[in-house]
C-alpha cells in the first residue's frame, strides 16, 4: 500500500511512542486499583464508549464556525477574502445559552445534518478556541515573549502528537486515551480484545503503558492471508506448531504471543461480527463512513466480547488546505456532517446513544487572514462534541475576537487557545469515568495548571458512593 510522506512520518512517530512506551517500567498500578475498585462500588460500570474522530491536517473552523452578525461577518468577510463563505449560505445556529456579546453562528452550508443535531435534538456541542497550552495564555505574553508555549507550535506532526498526548511541553511515551485505558481496562474481559480499538492504523492517542491498541480494518479484524483450501491448512497448522513451541529467545518468545493473541483476536472478532447488520445508511464512497460504520458493528457486539468500556480511534486526512480550500473543505464538511450524524443515528439504532460519545480534534485551525487561495497553519480551533450525553445546542468556551492584530492574535489571525485540550479531554474524561482528582492527573498530567477540569458540555456520572 502506498502512503504519504506525513502518514508516514506521523505513524513512525506514534511507533517511537510504542517502542517507548513497552521500555517502561514505571507506572502506578495503585492508581489502576483504585479506579477500578472505584468504579466498581459507586456502580458505574455500565457501557460506556469514546470515539476520537481526528481531522489530520489541520481544520480550518473559521469557516466551519462563522459568525452572522452584520458587524462580526463583515470583519470575518474582510479578512478572508477569497475564501470567505457568503453570509445567506451559512446555516444559523440557535443557541441555548446567547453568546454574551450578542454575535449570532452559523454552520458551513455543507454541514446542514450537523445543523438539525445541534438545533432540534440538542445533542451537538461546539468547544471554542481549544489548543495545545503548557499554562493559560494571553495574546500579549505570546507576543512580548514571558508564555510558556507548546513545543514546535506551528508544526502539523508535533501539534498532532501533542492533542493526542495531552502533553504539550515535552515527549510523552503514551496518549491520554491509552492512559485512560490503563486505569479502566479492568471493567472488561480480560481474555478478549483490547478495549482500545484503532480503525485507520497507528496513533499517539491510544498508546497506553498496559493497553495497546487493536487495529481493525473498515472490513473487519484484520488476520493472516493465504491459508484457505486443504494446502492452507496445512500450511497454518504447521505455522501453530512452530508458534507453539517452547522458546528461549526472549523475542522468539514475545513474537509467537503476540502472533498467537492476532490469531485469537482474529477469530474472536470475526466469529462475534458474524451476521452483524447496521440497518442505519452509511453514506457511501467513503473511508470515514466506512471507519464509523464498523465501529458501529463492534458496539453491537460489546455483550459478546464482555466490553463495559470502549475507545476507539478514526480519522479522516485532506485538511491541510493551503490552497484551494473552498472546494477542499466544502467536500470534506460535507462527509464530515454526514457520517458523523450516521454514526449518532446508528448508536440510536442500537439504543445506547447516551453510552457513547464522538469527539473530534485536530493539529489546529487556520489562519483567519486568507494566504489567497486558501489559509496557513494557526492555533486555537473550534471542536464538535456528539451523543446523547451530551448538553447540545451551545458554544462552550470563549469564542475569540476575530480580529487581525487583536487581543486573541498572535499574527494573521492565529487565534491563542482561551480552552485547553486538558480541559476538553478531561471533560470527557470524567464522563467515561475518571473521578478522582489524581487519577485525573494520571490521565492528564498538566490538567493542575488549569482552572475548569470539567466544561460543563457532559452530563456527568453521578460521583462514586
């Protein structure tokens, strides 16, 4: 299979994290234990499921999100230009909660799917300028040179690593969701698959120091090739054999388990997705309807494989729009409300809408200030929040001051982060079941530099007792 030089880099580096992450002996079982033991008393748990839907390349939510007001969509179409949508094509978003300064949104025109989730059924949420941020920020101490920043700010392979680690001023050998698998694998079987699932390869985010993830194609779980007939069975009996046999070589040893446990996993899976049938449509000609769609099937699934907690990882590549960006994003919002909005209609289907939860994050936005025929990379952005968990309808955060050399800019119209990813995943974190403090730093390391853990957008588990 062919891949991209950035795909390729990127899943080198989330391989470096693996590598990094199996070397390491230091890790706080206790902390497991006791978010386990935890859990278990209080009676928590039930089915719960995260999906991280990872936009690579860099979203460009000034156009996603976008202000209708005469006076902030005549900054907004200034600024963009060429790229600027017009303002009767945008789709108006009622909000819950006015925004404070009295600017009215709207949505892309292509994401009308994503419209009706957050105005009808109120189970779509915006978070507002999110970013990677060592410490609170300001505009003023960027510029005068007194902020702690994130590491390679501007870089796509750097930003993405730190969303996905929430570890923004320095290497981290795992990612928050593998993290937060650590602490919770124990609700599930321990003889089947992991409960971190990945559906488009490596990444950072699920990398975990006892969890590692399961990678699943858009076809199934993925097995060995070139065994069938009377010859093939032949040749896999005599591939068991050889797997099964004693080994001294310490990595003779680790393969053969690790090929074993494939093999297992493999049946397993295949055997529990037998006969599987999501009658919700799925938009077609498209890997991410694809990756949502067999997520979906796998949920379905969860009493067979004694899953009571479930993270899985998607993702789409295509937003790095430096140039003709209109076309570029108009198709790339237009799958993105389409399949997110199958995928919700699909785990209604199934009736645990209120047990799963679909995010989405991405290395950064773009700048407001159009380069001509597209934007550049930038900082604080614009994520979605869906499931029946969450408290729709409304803008969470502080939307910036979309103003070039304003007091949210950094330069063109890079807007500096007024939200964390700390606190956004945290957020999500305590609804899949994190509720102590310090297993909240387990998950999150740097979430004591900041002042709200929870941003209020989940209707949050009751607290253990």
């Amino acid at each position: 299979m062919e891949i991209s030089r950035r795909r390729f880099i990127r899943q080198a580096a989330c391989a470096a994290l693996g590598t990094s992450s199996i070397a390491s002996t230091v890790w706080n079982l206790r902390s497991i234990n006791a978010a386990t033991a935890q859990a278990i008393s209080s009676g928590t748990s039930e089915f719960r499921a995260l999906v991280c839907l990872f936009l690579y390349g860099g979203n460009d939510a000034n156009n996603m999100i976008v202000p209708t007001d005469n006076a902030n969509y005549g900054v907004y179409a200034n600024a963009r230009g060429p790229i600027a949508l017009a303002q009767n094509s945008l789709l108006p978003l009622n909000l819950v909660t006015p925004d404070p300064q009295g600017r009215t949104f709207g949505f892309h025109p292509n994401m009308p799917e994503l419209q009706s989730l957050f105005n009808n059924d109120r189970k779509l949420a915006v978070m507002a300028n999110v970013g990677t941020l060592v410490e609170p920020t300001t505009a003023a101490q960027f510029l005068n040179g007194t902020a702690k920043l994130p590491t390679q700010l501007f870089s796509h392979a750097d930003q993405q690593v730190e969303w996905q680690t929430g570890w923004a001023d320095g290497p981290r050998s795992s990612g928050w969701g593998g993290r937060l698998a650590d602490l919770l694998t124990s609700f599930n079987n321990a003889d089947t698959i992991a409960m971190s699932i990945s559906l488009n390869g490596s990444n950072t985010f699920q990398v975990g120091n006892q969890v590692s993830e399961y990678q699943v194609s858009t076809q199934g779980p993925i097995g060995l090739s070139g065994f069938d007939g009377t010859d093939g069975g032949i040749r896999y009996q005599a591939v068991q054999d050889l797997l099964n046999l004693p080994h001294q070589n310490l990595f003779e040893a680790e393969f053969a388990k690790i090929t074993n446990r494939a093999i297992t996993n493999n049946a397993l899976l295949t055997s529990a997705l037998t006969g599987v049938t999501i009658n919700t449509p799925f938009p077609a000609n498209s890997d991410l309807s694809d990756q949502l769609q067999m997520i979906a099937k796998i949920i379905a699934v969860r009493d067979a494989l004694g899953m009571r907690r479930q993270i899985y990882f998607c993702s789409v590549t295509g937003y790095d729009t430096h140039s003709n960006e209109l076309t570029t994003q108009n198709n790339l919002l237009l799958e993105l409300s389409q399949c997110m909005n199958a995928f919700y209609q699909a785990t209604k289907e199934l009736g645990i809408a209120d047990r799963v939860t679909l995010f989405t994050a991405s290395d950064f936005s773009r700048t407001f200030q159009s380069n001509g025929g597209g934007s550049d990379h930038a900082w604080g952005s614009h994520a979605l929040i869906l499931g029946d968990s969450v408290k729709g309808g409304d803008i969470y955060g502080a939307y910036p001051t979309i103003a070039i050399d304003g007091p949210d800019d950094v330069g063109e119209g890079r807007w500096v982060p007024t939200t964390s990813v700390d606190e956004y995943s945290a957020t999500l974190a305590k609804w899949y079941g994190i509720s102590s403090p310090t297993d909240l730093a387990t998950v999150l390391p740097n979430i004591g530099h900041f002042a709200n853990p929870d941003l209020g957008f989940m209707n949050q588990l009751p607290p253990p007792g």
